[in-house]
C-alpha cells in the first residue's frame, strides 16, 4: 500500500554556497518548505532581487522511511530550474518551476543519505518565463513528498501525472465514463479493481481486471452534472492494485461531468445553458510570504474570489498549486490554465514550452472546472509574429489537441498586437489584453474594439483576458487617468463592467488583477515592487472599492457599499459619494437626514452630499446597512496625493515652457507634430522599447494605431513603465530629450 512521507521540515539553505556540498552543511540557515529566497527582495522594488542558484540540504536515515520497495522523491514546484543530488550523486534535473516532478531515488538510497537541490532561477534563454511583468521567485515553493510504494505501482514517473486518467462524455441524461490508469511492473496474477463513488462517497459501481487491461467504462444513469457555481457536483473514481486480497498500490481522481461550448455569438455555454463567464485573473503571491504558500492562504484567495461573485478564474501565468486546482473543482469556478510561454519568444525555448505543456495537461486532466489551454500570454510584446514563433504556437495547439479531446485552446494577446495577425487564427479561442482608460486611450475604446474584432472575425470566439488599472490609497474627488487613485480605478472598473458585462458575445472577462502581486521591476504608484492593479491588497487586508463593483453585478449575497471609505477629508461644499448595491434600491443618510433614495439596474448609485463639519453617511439597502465618514476640511489633505519615491524624474524636477512640448505632454500632443514624433519615435528606437521601431515590416498604420492607444498617456509615466520590460534611459538622457522637446511648438487643434 502507497505511502507518502512528508519531506519538507529543517532543510539547511545557502545562497552563498559555490557547490553542491558532500556532507552536511554546518553553517548554513535553517528554513522549512515551501521556501523562497525572495520573500522581501522580489517585492520591494528596484528590480534586484537576487537571480542566481541557491542550495538545499538535510540528512535522512534510510530507516525513517517506511518500509517499501521502491521510493520516488516527489517536487511540486521548485523555481525555475533544479538538480537533485543524493550522496554526492547527480540523480536529475528539472526545467520549469510550477509543475510537480518525481525522481525514482530508490538505487541511490543507503542506510545515511545526504539529499541536496541545486536550484537556479537565474537569467537564461530556453526556461521560460524570462522576461514578464511580476516576479520570479526562486526556491522550493511546494511540498516535498517521498512516495513509498510496492514494486508494482501505478506510474509515478510520467511528467508527474497522478497516474490515473478520467474522461467523462455526457450523453442526454446519462454519462459514459472512461477510467485509464498507467501501471509499472504489474504480475500475471495481480488484478486492478476500479471503483466509482457519489459526492456523499457511496458506492455505486464496480469493476475488476486483469492487472494488464488499464481502461474501464462505465455508465452513469441519470447523470448528476457538474454546473459551475451553480451546482459543482463531484464523482470520485478509485482504482486499486492487489495481489489476491492484498491491496498493492491505489491511485483516486474526483471527477465532474458537463458539457461546454465556447460560442461566437452566445458567449460560453454550460450543460446547454448561457452562463456567462465574468470573473479574475489571479497571481499566487503574497506579501512578505511570497509563492510559498500555505494552504490557508489558497483557501482565503478562494473565499474572496466567491465573494465577489466570480464564476471563472485565469490561473495566470503559470501551472498554479494543485490544491489550487481542487478548490475551483469544489467551488465551481470554470478556469483557464496555462504555461509561462510570455512577453519573450525565446528560439532556444521551443523545448521547454513542450515539456511545460506536457505537464500542465497530465497533471491537471481530471479537474471538470479547467476547459481551456493557455497557449502564451503577449508573446508579440516585442513586435510582430515571426515563423519561428507561430511555428512553437502550432506545434503546442496540436499537442494539446492530442492529449486532450475534451477541451479547447485560447491564448491572450497583447493589445498591441494586430486582429490580423496569423498567429491570433491558431487557437480555437482568442482573448486580448487591453488597458484603453489606463495604458494610453480611454475607457469608451474598450467596447468598441471587441465589436470591431466580432464583425471582422464573427467565427472566432473573443473574450478580453486582462484589463484594470492600478489603485493604492491615494484619493480625490475628480479622478484621472493614470493617478493612482482609489476613485479612478473605481470609475474604470464601473465603465468597464458596463461595457464588457453587456456583450455577451464575448467569451470571457478576467479582470487584472484579482490580487496585488509583486513586481521588483515596477517603480511607480508611491509604493515600488508591486503591481497594484488589484481588487485586494497585497497582505489580502482591504477590497479596494472597485471590488464592491463586481460584487454588485456578480453576487447573489445581498449587500450594500458605501465608496470612499478612506478618503474621509474632503475640501468641496458639496462631494459625490458613490454607492455600490446588488438591491434594487438605496438610501443615503447624512447625520440621520435622509438624502433620498434611488434605484439603478447598473448596481451604480450616486449622491451629492453637504460636506460641513463632520458627517455620518449610512447607506440602507433593504436589510442591508453600511457606514462611513466624512470632514470637512479647508485645504486638501496632502496625504491621499500620490508620492513616488525613487522615481528617476519627478513631473515637478521637469522644465516645462508655456505653449511647447516636454515630458509632461501626452502623447498624443506630442505625436501631433511632425517635429515632436520624430524626436519621441527616434528616442524611443534608442532605449529598444518594442513598438514602432524594431519591427521593419511594420505599416505607418499599425504605428499610428498604437500611438492612438497609448496617446493619453505622459511621455514620463509612459517611460516609466517601461522599466518593468527592461528598457532603462538615465535621468541625463530624459532631460536632454525634454530639452529638445521644449524648443518644438505645441500643435492647437482648431475648431471647426
């Protein structure tokens, strides 16, 4: 019988070590696993945290284990790049840090055993990811386990599958079931009992084979589906191994069985019905903890994902946790899976995106609530598609058809990228990352572009993989575009939901992000190392108001919001105050007056408040209360303006001369003038940015059309950003570029 030996209690760790050691180690830190070594410097900005290898040890006596014929040492996520020595011997070595692998370790144990990793999440160009907006951290982020089992076991070794494969075919009311499982070493005399049970876990078939026929087929009457939120009903099936009545080994999967359609006109469908998929992207990181999570953490992310009212989730950009994996079977979130194939085509990675893929498919075949492959994310970051890389997408789409016939393929594009583009035809699904409102343009192109991609394409199934923009607590009651504000990202999101939420022709819309999640190369929003384009803070402390908009729209639990909670000094005689409700009516009080009530069938309710003295607002929505305050103050509080430190311009250190051109110009100003783009275009082919100008075969065009998108946006903020995709220009070099631009004449538009 199978069992499984946790290993993840005092390992010895170095970063300082120059090689595996042959003893144990007697100066090293002690830490336990999941670990990373970059908990505090891949979150802290300044884009320096350390890439590099860094060694693992501990020592383990032979008879610790229990008793078994053959051990396998099982990985579940070490980032990115691993070798596993025992007693001085190299056993193996593993690309790619989000999947589970396992290492046969049985010849090279002895009665002492000295284990160690060798672990590299170093710069490379054949593992990806390598160059993408959020931190890799390195480590043994996962569980380590020892699987001990009997010499005839289900397979342990295949690309760290779980060695059992359920595929289930709804047919009207009934379903066929399919059970393969994948044995090693099995006699003439064993035999392999399959066994299939309810959610209450009663028993309700059976059969038993051979040990050598590893496919059995079954029927379920009157099949209880699996519906998404709904209803995530869940089938367990179990096979075991034995001699005789001797049980050799066992392998279980829970399984779900539901039909799908992804529609180009309908949207996504479920067990023949319209269920429309709204919902999160999520990235696995915290604050101060970093990718080693515990399972309280995955099960907190889950819970607030179901608050919202979320009914699928983007596990981006990478194979999350497996636990993971299990919370959307049991919650009914309908998920899209994918590998770190991102921002960077590498001709050295072709490789690794196979094997990536290889494992992201096996080790996640049996879940019902995953029914697309990721294939990249914003792979064209850097310019157009080539033959190289539409080649690796081809080869990956076909692979995943072939080990899967039950699900579709997808991949998200970058926003620059052209609809016409011949890699966006290869997936049977497509989804766009678009920023209009936030990365240049405005938040009313949105909608727009997704209806211009549907009459262009009306066969292609089209959804938007990553949209949002960041908020941090800095306040104001007239949001901007590009200020940081709670407020700001509160109204994109409410124009955003309006916009996507009345398509149903689109697919799927993941918000960007879920959580705030750490990327040591941003520098911007005041608190550097993070990306903060989330719902929920960091440390998961605080729903940002724009949370309360999807709940609005997306929950069924009654609830009402009042907007602005942190913004209590307001400078105005009268302010807008926001409310966010699922009920079909709210009343706002000021000081127990009643400032009337009002109703909105877009969730969206907004009042016009005295501001004098101090006042308490209480917001009735049915039986649901919320509170908040406000105060009136005289001048504005200089605490809710945004403040970034280590910028290395600040608006205010940059000349500026009435009537001309400067780094605080917009884009669009300055693209304006003949003079002005030549300049900017030229300066900005110096720093390699990646769009306009190493592309050769790009059209005037498609130029423009990217201008357009990112025309709303500060020449400074713009270059700002760019610091996260590795394009760097010096302080000097950025006032030698405002000061030609400030000798170029700003252009008037004239009225007509």
């Amino acid at each position: 019988m199978r069992q499984i030996y946790n290993f993840n209690t005092k390992w010895a760790f170095s970063k300082e070590a120059l090689e595996a050691p042959t003893t144990m180690p007697e100066r090293w830190n002690w830490v336990n696993i999941p670990h990373t070594w970059n908990d505090i410097d891949g979150q802290d900005g300044g884009n320096d945290l350390y890439r590099g290898t860094a060694f693992y040890a501990k020592e383990l006596e032979k008879m610790d284990l229990p008793k078994a014929d053959r051990y396998f040492l099982e990985i579940q996520g070490a980032n990115s790049s691993a070798i596993l020595y025992i007693n001085g011997k190299k056993l193996a070595n593993h690309d790619g840090g989000y999947s589970t692998w396992r290492v046969d370790i049985t010849d090279a144990l002895e009665d002492k055993n000295l284990f160690v990793f060798e672990v590299d999440n170093s710069q490379n160009d054949r593992v990806y990811p390598q160059n993408a907006d959020f931190t890799f951290y390195g480590g043994i982020y996962r569980d380590l386990n020892i699987i001990a089992v009997n010499e005839s076991h289900f397979d342990l070794e295949y690309y760290g599958a779980p060695g059992i494969k359920v595929t289930p075919e709804v047919v009207g009311e009934n379903a066929k079931v399919e059970v393969e499982v994948f044995v090693k070493n099995v006699k003439e005399n064993q035999k392999l009992v399959y066994t299939l049970k309810d959610a209450e876990g009663n028993v309700f078939a059976e059969q038993e084979t051979p040990a050598s026929q590893t496919v059995a087929s079954f029927e379920i009457e009157n099949v209880h589906l699996w519906h998404g939120k709904k209803d995530p009903y869940l089938y367990t099936a179990e096979v075991c191994l034995k001699d005789e009545e001797e049980v050799l080994d066992n392998v279980s999967a829970r399984f779900g069985c539901r039909t799908f359609e992804i529609h180009p006109e309908n949207g996504f469908i479920l067990n023949g019905e319209e269920y429309p998929l709204r919902g999160v992207s999520r990235h696995q990181d915290r604050w101060g903890i970093g990718n080693a999570l515990l399972k309280e953490h995955h099960d907190e992310d889950m819970d607030l994902i179901c608050e919202l009212g979320a009914t699928t989730i983007r596990l981006a950009h990478y194979q999350h946790d497996q636990y993971f994996y299990d919370l959307c079977d049991e919650r009914g979130m309908v998920v899209w899976a994918e590998i770190p194939y991102i921002s960077t085509h590498m001709p050295n990675g072709r490789e690794n995106t196979i094997s990536q893929m290889k494992e992201l498919v096996v080790q996640n075949y049996n879940h019902p609530s995953i029914v697309v492959w990721g294939l990249s994310n914003e792979i064209t970051m850097h310019g157009d598609s080539d033959e190289d890389l539409r080649e690796n997408h081809v080869i990956l789409n076909d692979l995943v058809h072939e080990m899967d016939k039950t699900r579709l393929t997808t991949m998200a594009c970058v926003s620059m990228c052209s609809m016409d583009d011949p890699y966006v035809q290869i997936p049977d699904t497509v989804s766009y990352n678009h920023y209009f409102g936030w990365y240049g343009g405005d938040t009313s192109q949105n909608g727009p572009w997704f209806d211009e991609f549907h009459a262009k394409y009306p066969n292609i199934p089209i959804g938007c993989s990553e949209y949002g923009c960041e908020a941090l607590n800095w306040h104001t009651s007239d949001p901007q575009q590009g200020d940081y504000t709670e407020e700001y990202q509160a109204y994109y999101h409410e124009e955003l939901i309006k916009q996507f939420f009345t398509r149903k022709y689109m697919w799927a819309t993941h918000v960007w992000n879920m959580f705030d999640f750490g990327a040591d190369a941003r520098n911007e929003g005041g608190e550097n190392g993070q990306n903060h384009k989330g719902l929920v803070t960091f440390d998961r402390k605080y729903k940002k108001d724009s949370f309360y908009a999807y709940k609005a729209w997306l929950s069924d639990d009654p609830f009402v919001h009042i907007c602005g909670k942190r913004y209590v000094d307001r400078v105005e005689e009268t302010t807008k105050v926001t409310v966010y409700s699922n009920q079909p009516e709210v009343e706002l009080f000021a000081n127990g007056v009643s400032l009337g009530k009002q109703t909105s069938p877009e969730h969206f309710f907004y009042f016009e408040v005295p501001n004098t003295g101090e006042t308490t607002l209480v917001a009735v929505a049915g039986e649901c209360r919320d509170e908040s305050f406000i105060r009136k103050v005289e001048v504005f509080n200089e605490d809710y303006r945004l403040k970034e430190t280590g910028a290395i311009l600040n608006w205010f250190d940059i000349n500026e001369r009435e009537g001309y051109l400067s780094l605080n110009s917009k884009i669009e100003d300055i693209m304006k003038s003949e003079e002005g783009a030549k300049l900017f275009m030229e300066f900005m082919k110096s720093g390699g940015s990646g769009w306009g100008n190493n592309s050769t075969n790009e059209t005037e065009e498609e130029v423009k059309k990217k201008m357009k998108m990112l025309g709303a946006f500060k020449v400074l903020r713009y270059i700002s950003l760019l610091s996260a995709t590795n394009v760097d220009f010096t302080k000097e070099q950025l006032l030698d570029l405002n000061e030609k631009l400030n000798k170029v004449e700003k252009k008037v538009d004239c009225l007509v």
